[in-house]
C-alpha cells in the first residue's frame, strides 16, 4: 500500500510539473506575440509581370478603390488554384459587363508555396492585368491566417472576402453576404447617402446546416473531434457563431481596419479570433448558409487538432490577462 501512495504521488508530482511547465510556455509564447510586429513584414509591393515593374500595396487605411475585394490564401495549390481561380474571375467578368459600377480586384497570398502556386498566380495576372488579379509572396510557410491578414491589410475594396483557393465554396454565394450586409449597413446609417464601407458589419459563410448530414457520414473520431473542438470554442469565444471554420468570410472596410490590424493568431484559430474581436469591437455578425462541397486535398487532419488547442490557449491567456491589447 505504502509503494503505491508513493507512485500516486510521483504521478501527482510530474503531472503538476508538466501543468505548470505548460501553462508557463502559454504565457511566455503570449506574451511574445503581444505585439503584432511578429507578424510578416513583407514587402508591400506586387510585381506587375507584363512590366516586370514594382506597384505599391495600397494600405487598408487608404481609401477604397474598388467595390470588392477577394483575398485567397495559397499554399501549395497549383493544382486546385486554376480552376477555382477561373470560375472566380469568370462571375467577376460577368458581374462588371452587366454592372458598370462593379469593380473587383483578386489578391493571392502565397504563404510560402514550394509547387507552382506562385507561377499560376502571376499567369492570371499577367492575362487578366495586375489592377485586378495581384500576386503577394510571403516568402515562407506562416499559416492561413498570416496569409489572410497580409491580404486583407492591402486590399482596396469597400468590401473584402476572404475564400478559400480550393474553391469547396462556390463564388455566387458572396452575393448572399453582400445583400446581408448591405442591409444590415442601410438600416444602421444615418442617412440615404452612404458608403457601406464606412458602416462595421461582418458576414460569415456557414456550413452549419450540413452538419446533420455530415455527423451521419464522418467516421466517429472525426464527430468526436469536431464537437470537442465547437466546445472548446464555445468557451474561448462565446456563442453567436455555429460555424467559425468556413473560409468564406465578408467584411465592410471599417470592420476590417479594426479586425485585421488586432489579430495574432496565425495558423487556423485566427477563424475565432475574429468572432472574439467582433465582440470586443461590438460589430455585428450575420450568419449565412452557403453551398459547400468537400474537395479532396484539405491541409485539415487529426494533427492539426493540437495546434487549434495551442491557439485557442494562447488567445484565451492573450485576452483575458490583458497581454494582448486591442488597438483601435
């Protein structure tokens, strides 16, 4: 009896050594991100390839200078790329034929590719004109997240969508989050004339209704997973938002001057980080159904569970200690 109070005790021991070894890296690796100059500083420069000349990045603070747009992060996607990227660029061609008014810009954010993700951008650049399909390098892997925030920070549109380059989401359903918002913008505004980019909204595809169907196909670790991770995120950002994970995204510029300068997360937690911010700033969030279809290929598997719990961790320690401030 006397040998196994001493192993209960030793277990006790390491576990509450291995407890506060770990709590302490959270707090030391949010600390270290408390500042947002962690992130990527790249160049703020897309190369125009027919010229072969360097053109500013426009910054988020600028004026808008076209109605939308569309920032797709990429990594190692030379093979899914093109045709999502056609059937995109195809609805914005058609869309500005029929609507003089309508002006577009695509932003690709290459987070370090080591295929042909960047060859396939600048390919569409160089076809379509770099005032509406620019290419941003990144250099290296950072995550979805950084690839995301650079794009957003040097985008021109009134309103900014973030999508994702598989094209799992189909493109027309950007009109169901644009109508959403501009209604939600019309009410709130204070008169008839008005920019929607000055009116903080934010519109978040959802695949919430297909998660019936979805919990009766998965296999049953995956069920366990995806609830364990929708209860994690409960309770790190709260209710209002059932699916925080679809990469089909919508901001007015206002909300993304406010969103995109705040966020630290880098990787595939800054999705809930963006909830949580929408909070502290109080704009609203719509939530809309979207299409949406698996495409094989997903970056997304068990391993990538622990680094969404790392994540969470570091935000909830960032916020709720105050080490992570929030900049208006």
């Amino acid at each position: 009896m006397a040998s196994l109070w001493s192993l209960m005790e030793v277990l006790i021991y390491l576990f509450l050594v291995a407890a506060c070894g770990l709590l302490s890296a959270i707090i030391f690796e949010a600390n270290r991100r408390r500042l947002n100059h962690s992130h990527v500083e790249a160049p703020a420069v897309f190369e125009d390839p027919n010229t072969s000349t360097q053109v500013s990045c426009p910054s988020i603070f600028d004026p808008a200078e076209k109605y939308i747009s569309l920032v797709i992060p990429a990594y190692n996607e030379e093979q899914r790329l093109p045709g999502a990227l056609q059937e995109t660029i195809d609805y914005l061609q058609e869309r500005a034929a029929k609507d003089k008014s309508f002006s577009y810009e695509v932003v690709i954010v290459d987070d370090g590719s080591i295929d042909g993700t960047k060859r396939v951008g600048r390919e569409f650049s160089k076809k379509f004109s770099v005032d509406n399909v620019r290419v941003i390098l990144l250099g290296r892997n950072h995550g979805k997240g950084e690839a995301i925030r650079k794009g957003m920070l040097h985008s021109r549109g009134e309103l900014l969508l973030m999508l994702d380059a598989d094209g799992a989401t189909k493109v027309n359903d950007l009109e169901k989050l644009e109508n959403q918002i501009h209604a939600f913008a019309k009410k709130e505004s204070s008169g008839s004339s008005f920019r929607v980019s000055d009116i903080p909204v934010a519109a978040f595809g959802s695949r919430a209704h297909l998660e019936e169907k979805a919990l009766a196909t998965r296999k049953m670790y995956r069920n366990f997973l995806m609830k364990g991770f929708h209860l994690v995120v409960l309770l790190t950002a709260g209710p209002g938002i059932r699916d925080t994970q679809c990469g089909f995204k919508m901001f007015t510029r206002s909300a993304a001057r406010k969103l995109f300068t705040n966020i630290r997360l880098k990787r595939w937690c800054f999705d809930v980080e963006i909830v949580y911010l929408c909070k502290r700033f109080h704009i609203p969030m719509v939530e809309i159904s979207v299409n949406w279809s698996e495409i094989p290929g997903s970056k997304v598997n068990p391993l990538s569970i622990p680094n969404m719990l790392w994540e969470l961790a570091l935000m909830s320690m960032g916020y709720r200690t105050g080490m992570w401030r929030v900049h208006t």
